[in-house]
C-alpha cells in the first residue's frame, strides 16, 4: 500500500490551491454565480494553464496520462472552493468518453483543443424516465448516408448549454432498458433539430434538457456505433462518482473548517459556543464522517486503476454510500451548528451545503447504491485485506 | 503541446530540488506483493498452528480457559510472534506499523486469540520504554511467555474517565511503599498474579502530578480479589482490594510521580489496537454466510432483505474504518508516533460502533432464538448444541456494551478529537 502523494501529484495540488484560494474566494465566486454564464471562462483558461484539463488525457493525445488520484486532488480543492466550471462535463464525463470509446483521429481532433481550454463537451444521457438506470436510453438512432439519424429527448446534461459539443447516447437496437444496442454520437450545439432549454441547478451551476429532432451524425462525428457502449458509459460515470466523491471531501473539509472557527467566535450565554459540549461531540461525529469519506474516496479512486469492471462497480457503489451518509450528516449539521446565519445566501456555508446536496444525489444517492451492494456478494467476501477484499 | 509545457514548466522549478527524492509511484490501496507474501505466510501460520477447539470458541464469542490463552501464546512465542511490535531485543520482529496491522488483521480474521494485552500491549510497552534494565530482564521474557499474567489496575470506584482523581495511596516505608485502596473493574484478574497501579504518591500537588506506577506481586498478603458479574451474565471484571499491601521500591517504574505520562502514553496503544476491523471483517463474513444458509423456523428468510442491507451499510464502513486505520498507521510510519492525531480516537470511536452494530444484527438475525440462557454449569459444562451460532448471540450483544465504555468512553474520544478540531 502506498498513501504518500507522488512528488509530481504534490506540486499539481500546490499549484491549484494556490490558484484556488487566489482567485476563488467567496467574494470571487459570488461574482462569478451572478455572471451571464454562472461560471467564469477565465478560469478555465487557468485550468487549462495549469494542465487541469489534460491530466487523465493520454500522452499520446496531447495530456498527461495521469491517474485517479491527480483528479483526486483537484477535486477536492475545487469543492473546498465550490468552482462552477464545468469539469465535470467537459472533461470527465466528455474526455473520459472520448479519452476510452473515440479513434485516433476523433482523439486527435477533440482532445488537444479540450486540454487548451477552447472546446467544451457535455454527456446527454439521462432521460425523464431513466431514474439511476444507466441502461435506460429511449433516444434513438437511425443508419443514414453512412451517419446516423437522431430522434429523442435527453435531461440534465450537465452544463448542456455551454457546451460546444454533446456526446449523446442513442439507441440503435433493442428495447428502452437492454444493456446492449446503446450508441455514442458527438453531436455540434449548433446542429439542425437541436434545441436545448437550460436552467439553473440548486447549486448554482447549469443544466439543459435536449430535444434531438432528426439531427444528422456524419460518420467521422459517430464514436461508438458498436451497440456495445454501455460497458464504457459506466466506466465513464463510475470514475465522476469518485471524482466527484473527492469534491464531496473537499466540500465537507470546507464545512468544518467554517465551523469550528464560527463557533470559537460566536458567543452565547456569555461564552463561545464552541465551550459546550453537545457542540463539540456534534463537531467530533462530524470529523469521524469526514474521515470516513475519506478514506472512501481513496476506496474510489483506487478501484479505477482496476481492469475488473465488477469490482470497480461494487467499490464506487460502496464509496457512494459512504460520501452519501457522510455528507448528508455533515451539511446538515453545519447548517445547524451556525444557526440563523447557516440560512442565508449570503454566507458560503449554506453554497456548501446546496452543491452536498447535488452530488449526494447526482449518479444514484447512497439508498440506490446500497441496495446495489446488498444484492451482490458484498466488499469482504473472500477472505483477504485491504482494498484487495471485495475481489 | 502547449499546456504539457505549461505543466512542465510548473513542475521543473521542484523537480531540480528534489530530484533525488523523487517519487513516482501513484497512491495505491492494494497490498504490494511482498504484503500479499506476508499475509500468506501469517495465514498459513494460523491455519494449521491454531488448535481447532479454540478457533471454535473464538468463533462463538465463548471465553477461552486460562490454560487455553496461555497454550495458545506460547505457541506463538515459539514461533517469534507473541509480541511483534516490541523491540526487537525482547522478542520483537522489526516489522514496520503496516506489517503489524496485516498480521493482527489476519489473526483476527481466522478467530485466533489476540494475546493478553495488559501484558503485550500495555504492562510490556511500559516497562521497555521507561523500566531499568533489571526490571525489563525481570519480567519482558514472562509477559511474552505468559509466565506471567497481569491484570491492570487504574480504574477505582472514585476514578473513572476522571483517572487523575484516583485515591489508591503508595506511602514510602523504607524500601517498600505500603499501598492501600481499591482497584475496580479488572479485568481478569481471576487469572493474573501480577497487577499493575496507579497508585498516590503524593498529595499536595495536581493530581496528575502526584501518581506513580507501580508492579504488584498479587500474591503479597493484603490483594484479594472479588467477582463481579457482568450483565451477559459471565465473570470477567473483578474488585480488587489493597489492604496494607507491601511492595519493594524497585517495583516502581521510572520515576515517582510520572505515573501520569507513563499512563497517557499507554492509552494511547490501546486505542489504535481497539478497532478490530479484522474481527469485524470476519463477523460479517460469518453474517453473509449465515444469510446464505439459516433457514428453517423463526430464520432470517422473512427479512433477508432488510438484513442484507444492514449487512452492506456495515461493510461500507467498516471497509471505510480499515483504510483509515492505514493511513493513519501510514503516518505513523512517516512521522514516528500518532498520539497527538485525533484520528486514532476515530478509530475507538467507528470501531466500537461498528462492532456494536454487527453484534446488534446478529442479535436480529437470531430473533427469539437468542433468548434462552444455555449456561454451562446447569449443563455440566457442556453447552446443548455447542456449535449453534444462536446461543451466544445475546450474550455478545450484552457484553459488548462495554467496548464503548472502556479503553477512554466514546464520549471521552469525542472530547478528544473536538479539542484537537478547535485548538
Ligand atoms: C468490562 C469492563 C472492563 C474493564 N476493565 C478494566 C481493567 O481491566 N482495568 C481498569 O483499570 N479499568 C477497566 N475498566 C474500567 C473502564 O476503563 C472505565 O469503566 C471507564 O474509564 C469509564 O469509567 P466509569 O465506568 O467510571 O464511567 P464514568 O467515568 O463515570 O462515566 C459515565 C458516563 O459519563 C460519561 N462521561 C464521563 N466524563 C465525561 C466527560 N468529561 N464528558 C462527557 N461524558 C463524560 C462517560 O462517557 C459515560 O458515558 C473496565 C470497564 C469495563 C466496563
């Protein structure tokens, strides 16, 4: 076992601390969330300055080649600063697609440009009657001069109205909810039959629903026309739950922080609050919950550095759980602990708070995972140690 | 490209500095294959080395014999593993925290008995650390054997969480202190014959500053030693008097009056050795089996799911508590010592919780065939069907209370880990 950050992966979380807490203050980022476009393109441009954007992208294509633990580390500074950009769509959910279903010459084309900041990307997958199922795609397409033909409505894309491109997930074959027939099509904002309405999300960041009326795929834009493409779409969402179980740290980290130094300042009865004692074990429990998460988002990161799909699939199930517990427990409780102060707009706990609430529920919240994981053979069922248990 | 020099170019700067440290290998959770060779080894040990009749006993919660404990560390000790942590002159084996939690985790998960720790991880530590040379060639040797059985003597019926209020007063005479006063809850004494003490020295000071430790030979006229029965009805705290006890000067540990930090320093092995995730692994494991295969009459069919998903929630955190039992031995083996870490109170605290937890599903799973007391006296000595996993579930259920109340109460660790969030 190996805990110790590499040399490199140190200077990478120096470096988009530094950024962060240069240039993403509360105040900062108010100003941002008031902006046009809710998140700031400046920013980005710093992200793609620093090498944020190309970290998991191969050498071969123009990035780092490095693993789940450098998107770890910027993860958790990001949640600790609530960063609005869309790097969840963009470059897991997009380059994570590209990056594992795209050729070479889709590659070459998309990646370079997405590293430098000058191409977004969104996933539109999800569906108003998918749930948590990522089998579910009713979308369809349709063979057509050599592309393809797309017809149907997608959800929830993440940062959908921003993007330049949408990755979208169509069916060519077999019924709303079969496992194989499921395509991957890239898809230009601009194109013909496609609309999008966008709105806000309650953490401040975007979202669009997408109609797709005949809008035409050329055959260099289909990616995955194999049928086979969920194996890789849940590969894809499994490596953002354990990103996003590193922001869900960062989060949290940032909860407790704030409140263990408003409750050394704020008085009461002529005393800190912070002297009494069912604070102080509320605190304590909160520290435990912090921790625990944790180390499951480690439990994460690790599992996509594994090759066996299953595997990977019941950790994250089991890291989903815990980021889950912990930070329902955790928010909640920071907004408790501030009292009035922990309602308003205008103090960042209460942003902390929303963004817990989008990623505790986001992918499947814990009860879905948990359900999953009780009807599996569960994380310690041969007789081994570590994370190498659940094999 | 562009943005790999821009990254590149951040990163030089250090690179320069620290070429020679450099360090490229990523995180990684799972054992490295001389880990996996030495769990191997360990488990292999266990498998055919432990005697079947204990590995049972373990299994179903049921209290070893004195001579049973006593067998089973000596066969160890034979082996060179009685008490890997200590220095490696007394026995000890070198290996780093990491290879000391695998082996202690695979001995947990195949139901072998961990040694007696008032002896291995308290009294031991103690003496290697601050005792004079005679002192440790006196008694390390015995406590790694279980020549010696000790028992420990801190807790008073005065003195609770509140330790530093004990009343036990040690008055020098000569070359002996006369001790007298009252130790409570000790465990096992039944079977020791050496306690040790915090004991008063000194009155006039802060209580802290006015306690020492002390060695007492329990055969010396004046100990006496009282049952009591805990609520699971079995025998394993006790009182224990100390009437006029007379006890030689070279009994003392280090100096007069430092008992104190000679105690801090010892609670704080015994809360990283509390978690017991190896035994909590293997409760579940024996959890998911019985999932698998109770069935029959008042079986856990009518709610398997409901039970399996406890099972799961468990596993999750226990799986959660492991790793952060890891890293926080990972840092110990950076740093050289985790006493000041609030997260070896995490694992006090989440490990008795979880296995609390276990022992209250298993209670569950057993519904009303807990109930009945199988008590081995009204049996001759024999239990009706020693191997039925119902018997001892209500018993368990009992006894465990205790693990959040002893080794500093959860309540304390809270205070614990609060402090060091505020400070
Ligand atoms: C089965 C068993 C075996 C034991 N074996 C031994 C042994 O071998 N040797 C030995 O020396 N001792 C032993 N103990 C004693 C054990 O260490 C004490 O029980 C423990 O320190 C708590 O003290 P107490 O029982 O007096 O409870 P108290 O200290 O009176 O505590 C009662 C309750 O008040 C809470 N409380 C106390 N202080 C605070 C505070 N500051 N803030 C918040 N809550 C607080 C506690 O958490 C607890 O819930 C054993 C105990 C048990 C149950």
């Amino acid at each position: 076992m190996i805990f110790e950050l590499t040399d490199q992966q140190r200077l990478v979380k120096d470096s988009v601390d530094r950024l962060m807490s240069d240039r993403y203050t509360f105040e900062a980022r108010e100003t941002i969330r008031k902006g046009t476009e809710n998140w700031s393109r400046e920013r980005w441009k710093d992200y793609a300055g620093l090498g944020l954007l190309a970290l998991r992208v191969d050498e071969a294509d123009g990035g780092f080649g490095c693993g789940p633990f450098d998107t770890m580390i910027v993860m958790e500074a990001f949640g600790r600063a609530l960063a609005l950009e869309p790097y969840v769509s963009t470059v897991l959910l997009g380059a994570g697609l590209i990056r594992l279903a795209a050729n070479a010459e889709q590659r070459a084309r998309l990646l370079p440009p997405l590293c430098e900041g000058r191409l977004l990307l969104a996933f539109a997958h999800s569906e108003e009657q998918s749930g948590n199922d990522l089998r579910h795609v009713a979308a369809t397409a349709a063979p057509a001069e050599g592309g393809f033909v797309l017809n149907g409505k997608k959800t929830l894309v993440l940062h959908g109205d921003s993007a330049d491109y949408l990755i979208v997930s169509a069916r060519s074959s077999g019924a709303t909810l079969d496992p194989s027939g499921i395509g991957l099509f890239l898809v230009a904002a601009e194109a013909s039959g496609l609309s999008r309405r966008s709105y806000r999300m309650i953490d401040g960041q975007r979202a669009a629903d997408i109609e797709l009326n005949g809008v035409r795929v050329s055959p260099d834009n289909v990616i995955d026309a194999s049928g086979q493409s969920l194996p890789i779409i849940q590969q894809v969402v499994e490596e953002t739950i354990a990103a996003l179980a590193a922001e869900a740290v960062g989060v949290m980290d940032e909860m407790l922080r704030l409140t263990s130094d408003y409750l050394r300042v704020r008085k009461q009865f002529g005393v800190e609050i912070a002297s009494f004692q069912a604070i102080q074990h509320r605190l304590a429990d909160m520290f435990i919950a912090l921790e625990q998460a944790r180390s499951m988002a480690m439990f994460a990161a690790n599992a996509c550095q594994s090759d066996d799909a299953s595997h990977r699939s019941t950790c994250i199930a089991a890291a989903k759980v815990q980021i889950s517990r912990s930070i329902r427990f955790v928010s909640q409780q920071a907004i408790q602990l501030h009292g009035g102060i922990g309602m308003t707009m205008e103090y960042k706990i209460g942003h902390l708070f929303q963004r817990a609430t989008m990623i505790d529920t986001l992918f499947g919240n814990g009860d879905h995972h948990l359900s999953r994981l009780a009807a599996g053979s569960g994380l310690f069922a041969a007789l081994d140690g570590c994370a190498s248990d659940s094999r | 490209m562009e943005v790999r020099h821009s990254l590149l170019s951040l990163i030089r700067p250090g690179l320069h500095s620290l070429s020679s440290s450099w360090k490229d290998a990523d995180v990684n959770l799972d054992f490295t294959r001389e880990e996996q060779e030495f769990r191997e080894d360990v488990r292999c040990f266990f498998q055919t080395a432990l005697p079947d009749s204990i590995r049972r006993k373990i299994r179903l919660n049921r209290d070893l014999s004195r001579q049973e404990l006593v067998d089973w560390t000596r066969i160890l000790n034979r082996k060179g593993w009685a008490v890997p942590h200590w220095p490696i002159e007394w026995g000890g084996t070198g290996w780093g925290p990491v290879k000391q939690a695998i082996f202690l985790d695979t001995l947990q998960q195949e139901n072998a008995p961990e040694t007696l720790s008032f002896g291995t991880s308290m009294v031991g530590p103690i003496i290697y650390t601050f005792g004079n040379e005679e002192q440790k060639r006196r008694f390390l040797p015995r406590i790694a054997n279980l020549d010696d059985w000790w028992c420990q003597g801190f807790s008073e019926p005065g003195a609770g969480s509140d330790l530093a209020s004990l009343a036990t007063t040690a008055i020098r005479d000569g070359d002996h202190y006369i001790v007298n006063g009252q130790k409570t809850w000790t465990t096992l004494a039944q079977h020791a014959n050496w306690i040790f003490c915090l004991v008063r020295t000194n009155r006039e000071v802060r209580k802290q500053a006015g306690i020492s430790f002390l060695l007492i030979d329990m055969a010396t006229p004046g100990v006496a030693v009282r049952p009591i029965q805990t609520i699971d009805g079995g025998h394993e705290i006790n009182d224990v008097f100390l009437d006029n006890v007379r006890v030689p000067v070279e009994n003392l540990v280090g100096e007069e009056n430092l008992g104190w930090s000679y105690a801090k320093f010892l609670l704080g092995n015994e809360r990283t050795g509390i978690a017991r995730v190896g035994a909590s692994k293997a409760l579940l494991r024996q959890v998911r089996e019985l999932l698998d295969t109770d069935s029959g009459p008042g079986s856990v069919a009518g709610d398997i799911l409901r039970f399996r998903e406890r099972l799961a929630a468990l596993e999750v955190e226990l799986k959660a508590l492991e790793i952060t039992q890891y890293r926080v031995l990972a840092r110990q083996a950076e740093q050289g010592d985790t006493r000041q870490n609030p997260a070896a109170s995490i694992l006090k605290v989440k490990g008795t919780e979880i296995q609390q937890a276990i022992s209250e599903l298993i209670l569950d799973m057993a519904g009303a065939r807990a109930l009945a007391v199988h008590d081995p006296e009204e049996n001759g000595g024999h239990f009706a069907d020693p191997d039925s996993w119902t018997q001892t579930v209500a018993a368990t259920y009992a006894n465990w209370r205790k693990i959040s109340i002893y080794g500093g109460s959860n309540e304390i660790q809270r205070n614990i880990i609060a402090k060091q969030i505020l400070s």
